[in-house]
C-alpha cells in the first residue's frame, strides 16, 4: 500500500525540544537546522544537509546522569586498617520521545568526574580522595572516630542539581583480642615456702608472684599482676599440700634422728583468663631433729658362769658380766624415746682356795678350778658397778676319777649379706666374714676307783671360741661378677633392662654362708612421636564440627644401649591448640573436635591450624613432639533462586464480521505459559533459565462493547439485525497472570494480558464492503530513477470485473509529478497485474489525492470502495 510521511516543522520540533526555532513556525527545516537546534535524526536514515526530513525520522536524546557509592557505611578495626569505597559515575543518551520506556544510545556511556570531602570527628581516619580509600592507624583508646564523606558529581543535565552521594565511616575503640588471642600463658616470677617448718611438725605458706601479658587489638600490651587461680602440686615428699592455698603440713619427726631434711617438692601452675603458666617448683623444709637431753635409771648388775658345778678334777670356766642402765631421751621434736649405757664391772671370789679369775674386771673372764682331792667346796664371783652387784655360786665335787670327751663346732657368718650395685657401676665392693670354732669338751665319772662309769656329760665350751680359715667363691652368677678375696667387683655395666644376679659362698670346715649379689637394670630412655589424622580439612562456609583422632606412641632402650625397642601407643598424653578466625576445639580422649562457626564473608575464605603437642620430653630429641592440621573454611555463597512467568496470549481470527441474518461464529485462543527460573548469586542476577510451556487455562472473555453480541467461551453470536445500519462491537480477552517476568531478557517477555478483537455486523440489505489498495515494491534503479512495480489489491475476490483509476505521483515528496494510471482486477481475482512506476530517486509512488475511483461502485455481493 501507498506509504505516506509527513514533513517536519520548526512547530514540531518545538515539540520534541521547546525553543528550538522561532520565527515562522510553520516553515520546515533543513536536516543541518535540525541538528543545529540539538535534535538528532534517528538511527538507519540518512539525509542531506539540505534536505527536509520526515517528523517519524527526528528525535530528541538527553541524557541520564547515574551516580552512587558502595558501601554506604564502613567500620575500621581498632588495629587501624583502610577501606575503599567504589564509585560509579556515568550518564548515558537515551530518546526523549520514549521517555516512559527509555531507549538507551548505544555507545553513549561516559564517565563524569566527581569531588569529595570528609566530615569527621577528632583522631578519625585519612581521606585519600585520588583513590577513594579512608585509612585509620591503631585506635588506642577506648572512643569511636568517625566520619562522614560527600561526593559530588561533577556535572549535571541542564539546570539539575549536580548528584550527590554519602558514606559514613568509624573505628572501633580498643578491645582485648578475641578468640584466645588477648592474653599470653602467665609467667610465675618467684615462688618460695620461707618458713622452714620446725622438727615437732607444723605449717609452711607459700611466697608467690606472677604476670600476665595482656594483648590489645591496637597493638599496646598491658600487664597483670593479680586475679589469677594458683593451683599447688606436691611432686614428691611426704608433707600434705592445700592445692588451693599451698599451705604444706607435716607431722612432727618423733625420735627419727635426722639434719633439716625437704619434706615436699610443690609445683605451682597459675591460671587466668583461659590460659595457664608452666609449672614452677619450691621446697619445704623441716627443722633438725636430735637429742637434746637424757635423764637415766639405776645401773642394773648380772654375773653368770658357763659352768657352775665342777668334779674333783677341777677345770676352768668363763664367767660374764654385764652393767647395763636404762633412761629416756628428749628430741628437738618433743618426742621421747627410751636409752640405754653400759659398763666393764668388777669382780671378786668370796673363796679363793682353789677358785682364781683370770682378771679382777671385764665382761668375760676366765674362771679356773683347780683339782680337788678333799670335802665338797665352793666360791661366790660378784659382780660390782655403780653402786649395783650381783653373783653367781660355784661348786666343786667331793674328788672323784673323770674321763673327757673333745669336739670342735664351727660357725661362719658374713657382713653384708647381700651387695648391689648400680646398672653402670663396676666399683668394687667387700665383705667381712666372721669364721669361728669351739672347742667343746664333756666328761664321765667313776666313783668306783674307774670300775665302772656313769654316762657322758652334756658338751660344755672349752675355752674360748676362735677364728678358723674359710674359702670364699661365686657360685652363681661368675658371667656378671668376679671376686679376689672379700672383694667383688661387676665386669661391665648392665645393658639390660633386667637385674643381674650372683652368689658368694663362704665356707669353713663345718659351716656354710653366702652373700647374694646384685646389680640394677639400665633405666630407659623413652622417646615420643605424636600424629593427628586427618592432617587437613577444609569446611563449607556453613557453621559445623569434624573429629581429629590424635596418637601418641612411646619407645624405650636401656640407656647403655643404642638400640631402640618398637612402637607402642600410650595414653592420652598429650594438649591440643588452635589459631585462626573461627575456629575453636575441645579435647576428648584421643579426639579432638574442631568446630566453626558460619563464615559470612563473600569474599574470603578462612584458615587455621591445630596443633597437637605430647606431654613428655623425648630423651632423644630433648623436645615435646608436636603434629599440626591445616584447616580451611569456603567462603559464603548465597545462592537464592525465584520462579516467575512468561505468558503468551493470542486469539485467531483477530475481528469476526457477521451477517445481517447474525449467527455464532468462534475464535481459537492461545493461552499458554512457561516458568522462568531466576538465579542470584551474592544478590546479583547471575542465570536465567526458561522451562516448558504448558497450557495456562485461567483466561476469560465478554463482550467490551456493542449491542446485540453476546459470548459464552470463545463463540461469539450475533443476534439478527433488523436495521439497515451496521453495527460494531469488541469482543474482549482477559488472561490471568501472576508472577510475571521482571528479568531483562526480552524473549522472556510475557504478551499482554488483554486481547481485543472487533466484531461487527452488516445493516439489513447491505452489502460487504469489498475494499480496493494499491501496493508498490522497489525493483531496480534507472540514474536518477528508482523503478517501482504498483499493482490493486482487493480484500476478497471480486464477483465481477472492476477497473481502478487513481494519479501517481512521481516526483519529490511536495508532488513535482503525476501520471495517470488504471489497474484491471478480473472477476474471481484479489490482484491486478502489475505496472511500472517511476520516481525520483529516494521518493516513493504515491496516489494524488482524491483521483481515486473504482468501476463498477457495487454489484450484486460487494460495494466497492477504493483506498488511496
């Protein structure tokens, strides 16, 4: 069909741009005035300086100015830090004549400068404007600094004020560092017990003083001296030790002689604020104990003699005698206990006729007897000392013949009986041996002239036991030990952990003693390994907890000996810490549980580690071995998804035309929708995914306007119409939509909910209207010529054959030329054949107004009317 534009005035440029032009307004303008005056010819045409331009092909393009800042509030640590801040500056074109649905220029994007200032308090941060960053040093104190930073745009669109945007800034006051990160382990300075607790028993309290280092989260260091838990340990001793206080009790020595002796090893640990100090030692003493005093009894005399009754023969005895006295002893402690002395009496006969002592003194003298020939006779030996006596009675036969009988007893005995020796001594060591013999001697009597005889007396002493030769050798254990004489000596130091036994054997001539010997197993070194399992994990950004199974193993050698023994796990022995943000962890047998709390940063993830450290010292390395796992948490993600609808919502025929008789005629409707799924990741749109469409049946339909029409689904009836004007309605379709698209992609755009379609109905006796057009197509370029193939159209076949007349222009677009022209539509036919049309090159044909006509106007179905 004929394509028409109208040519722009400086009247309607005013409209897209008030004031552009003055003066005629009716007047129309050049493309290069246009441009002059500011406006824009639109995207894909082209013109001449010179040439005027269609009102469709101008457009008025102003611009948007976008300005703002993230984030909008920053908060700096007390450890000083700094913060950029981004800021976004650009206009952008965009088409004024659809300004309430911008269309943006392509390309148009620029940045714009901007200023700032910084508004803030006294001691706040550094404003770097070049970089946009606030910078704070340590905040030592215990205020919060703050700020407030203004940008301002540097231009605006016209007479807008210029944008302005605003952040706040602060800094923290100082705090202790969180996460077991304030506070160092205590460190004891002095500890001492200064009262040495007296022999009679008695208390002892504790002298002690400690620091702690408390790290603040700007950097200073501040020091504790009081608040701290003290927990005391006796590690050896026998006193008892208050583990709360410290206060060492011990009982009083009693008659135990000793000098000032150390009655308690006390560790003492300080803990405080979640940490603990290694552990410091003192001793406590107690006091000399010794005798101070004695106070003693009466001294108490004894005599006896071997032999009291002798036969006529006479023969020798020895006689002892002891002085002996007892008392009590009073101790440094207040104790008592019993003493007692001793003395060398002196002795007397009441008859010395054939009785003499061998000394007049001593503890053992000798008694001798001579031979009696005569009457039965006797002697009284006292004993004198001190004021204390006593005596023994001997007797001697009438004289008689007597016969003897000798033998000699042995006894051997050793001092030690028994010798040890350290697993690395190989001194020599001595025995003493104590090998008597006695003679002993025993008798029978005649007291027929040796005719007959009585039985043998019972053995008696012959005198005085004396010292006899013994031999003395090892018997058990010659691999460990050799002997030279009483002395014994170990052949190497023991390389095992077992005691290596021996025995002496002395033996005399009758009697048999031994000496055991012994030497002591090595002690051990011990050496210790430590391992945690697994070494690393990482965790999800959300909070949670993972189990670490932490062995510790021990081997040992004799400390001779350079080979160790194998592995094996021992106890629980062993701590555990950790480090990192985040991060904490209890201990429970050989499990050490890490938990983590949420990380809410988008940004970074977070490490740490766990340290595990064994209890004991290794004598080989002289450390406590320690094992480590590296711990890792992801950064947080927030993935959201949202599901919302594309709908699309059609109807076929989109008019339905009735009869004057009416009747029901339907339309097909397309109603349909399909979920969009949206994906944020952090907030931002990140993917946009369409699923299936399915058929959305939640749309209804009534008649808008127009009398005589009614609808009941999507058949519309007409009802017959009496008149012989025609008559029109609308026929409106409603679809349901909820959740629509707000996504940016445009295929996922919904159609509109509303569908109109016209409805209209012939008068009585009126025919159709059978409309007739002409419509054009480009073909070729002749020079200065554009060639145009211009035929008629009619909307339905015609019932007859019609002829179409009308005048074509072919010069500019004001009408330089017309041609007349006449097109032939043969019955049964929509379409004219097709004739040449020639214009100026860049104008198109066009049918001068009101030479339009068609022959003939009507016939027996249609009333023809023509379209220019």
């Amino acid at each position: 069909m004929a394509q028409y534009f109208r040519i722009a005035t400086k009247d309607f440029c005013n409209t897209l741009k008030p004031g552009s032009f003055t003066g005629d307004t009716m007047m129309c303008p050049t493309r290069s005035q246009i441009e002059s005056a500011g406006l824009h010819i639109k995207k894909g045409y082209t013109y001449a300086a010179d040439q005027l331009v269609p009102e469709d092909h101008i457009e008025r393009l102003d611009w948007e100015y976008t300005f703002s800042v993230t984030p909008t509030t920053v908060t700096i640590s007390a450890a000083g830090g700094s913060r950029k801040f981004t800021v976004t500056s650009y206009k952008r074109q965009y088409s004024y004549s659809n300004a309430g649905n911008r269309i943006y220029v392509e390309g148009s994007q620029t940045d714009v400068a901007y200023t700032s200032s910084n508004n803030q308090t006294a001691g706040s941060g550094i404003w770097t404007a070049a970089n946009d960053t606030i910078s704070y040093g340590a905040n030592t104190g215990s205020t919060q600094p703050s700020g407030t930073i203004t940008w301002t745009q540097s231009e605006s669109f016209g007479s807008d004020p210029k944008k302005t945007a605003t952040a706040t800034h602060k800094q923290n006051a100082d705090s202790i560092k969180p996460n077991g990160d304030g506070y160092s382990n205590p460190r004891i300075k002095s500890f001492n017990y200064p009262t040495v607790i007296p022999a009679a028993g008695g208390n002892s309290t504790p002298s002690y003083s400690y620091e702690q280092t408390v790290y603040w989260v700007s950097g200073k260091t501040t020091t504790l001296t009081s608040g701290g838990t003290p927990t005391f340990n006796r590690t050896s001793g026998t006193a008892t030790v208050n583990s709360s206080s410290g206060l060492a009790n011990t009982s009083s020595k009693g008659t135990t002689q000793s000098g000032q002796t150390t009655v308690a090893v006390v560790s003492l640990t300080i803990t405080m604020n979640g940490k603990s100090s290694s552990a410091s030692s003192a001793n406590v003493y107690q006091a000399e104990n010794k005798i101070e005093s004695t106070s003693w009894n009466s001294w108490n005399v004894s005599v006896s003699a071997d032999r009291t009754n002798f036969p006529r023969e006479g023969g020798t005895t020895t006689v002892r005698a002891s002085a002996s006295r007892s008392g009590t002893h009073t101790w440094s402690s207040g104790s008592t206990s019993s003493a007692s002395d001793s003395g060398t009496p002196s002795l007397s006969l009441s008859n010395t006729s054939g009785f003499s002592l061998s000394s007049s003194s001593g503890t053992s003298v000798t008694l001798t007897v001579s031979v009696n020939n005569g009457a039965e006779r006797s002697t009284r030996i006292t004993a004198s000392y001190g004021g204390s006596s006593d005596w023994v009675e001997i007797d001697q036969e009438v004289g008689v013949l007597s016969q003897s009988d000798t033998q000699t007893v042995y006894s051997i005995s050793t001092t030690p009986t028994s010798l040890n020796w350290g697993y690395d001594s190989t001194s020599e060591k001595s025995f003493s041996v104590t090998s008597r013999a006695q003679d002993q001697i025993r008798y029978r009597y005649s007291y027929d002239g040796g005719n007959s005889w009585g039985d043998w007396g019972n053995w008696q002493n012959n005198g005085s036991s004396y010292s006899t030769s013994y031999n003395s050798s090892i018997t058990s254990g010659s691999s460990y030990f050799s002997i030279s004489g009483n002395t014994v000596t170990p052949k190497g130091s023991n390389t095992t952990f077992s005691t290596n036994t021996g025995t002496v054997t002395v033996s005399n001539a009758g009697d048999t003693a031994y000496v055991s010997l012994s030497q002591d197993g090595a002690p051990a070194d011990y050496d210790y390994r430590i391992s945690i399992s697994p070494s690393s994990y990482n965790f999800s950004s959300s909070a949670g907890s993972h189990d670490f199974t932490v062995t510790v193993e021990q081997r040992s050698k004799p400390v001779t000996s350079s080979s160790w023994g194998p592995w094996s796990t021992i106890g629980n022995n062993y701590s555990s810490s950790i480090s990192g943000a985040g991060f904490s962890r209890s201990q429970s047998g050989d499990t050490v549980t890490v938990n983590v709390t949420s990380n809410t940063s988008t940004t970074s993830e977070r490490s740490g580690t766990l340290t595990v450290t064994c209890d004991y010292t290794s004598d080989l390395t002289g450390t406590k071995p320690s094992a480590s796992a590296s711990l890792t948490q992801d950064k947080y993600v927030n993935i959201t998804t949202k599901t919302e609808y594309q709908y699309e919502f059609s109807v076929s025929p989109t008019s339905l035309s009735f009869s004057a008789d009416g009747g029901t005629k339907s339309v097909t409707v397309t109603s349909r929708r399909r979920p969009i799924t949206l994906t944020y990741t952090n907030g931002n749109l990140t993917n946009e995914s369409a699923g299936s469409w399915s058929t959305w049946s939640s749309y209804s339909g009534r008649i808008s306007s127009g009398a005589g029409f009614s609808v009941s689904g999507t058949s519309v009836t007409a009802g017959a119409n009496s008149s012989t004007s025609s008559r029109e309605g609308n026929l409106e379709l409603t679809q349901t939509q909820t959740s629509d698209y707000s996504g940016s992609t445009s295929s996922y755009k919904s159609d509109s909910s509303s569908l109109n379609v016209p409805l209209d109905q012939m008068g009585a006796d009126i025919k159709s209207v059978n409309f007739i057009h002409l419509s054009y197509s480009w073909q070729s370029r002749d020079g200065a010529y554009d060639i145009y193939s211009v035929y008629a159209s009619a909307s339905y076949k015609v019932t007859s054959t019609v002829i179409v007349e009308c005048r074509l222009n072919y010069g500019s677009s004001l009408g330089a030329g017309a041609e007349n022209y006449a097109f032939t539509i043969s019955s049964g036919s929509t379409t004219s054949s097709a004739r040449k049309c020639y214009t100026f090159t860049g104008d198109y044909p066009g049918v001068m107004p009101g030479t339009g006509s068609v022959r003939p106007s009507e016939d027996e179905t249609y009333r023809y009317s023509f379209l220019e």
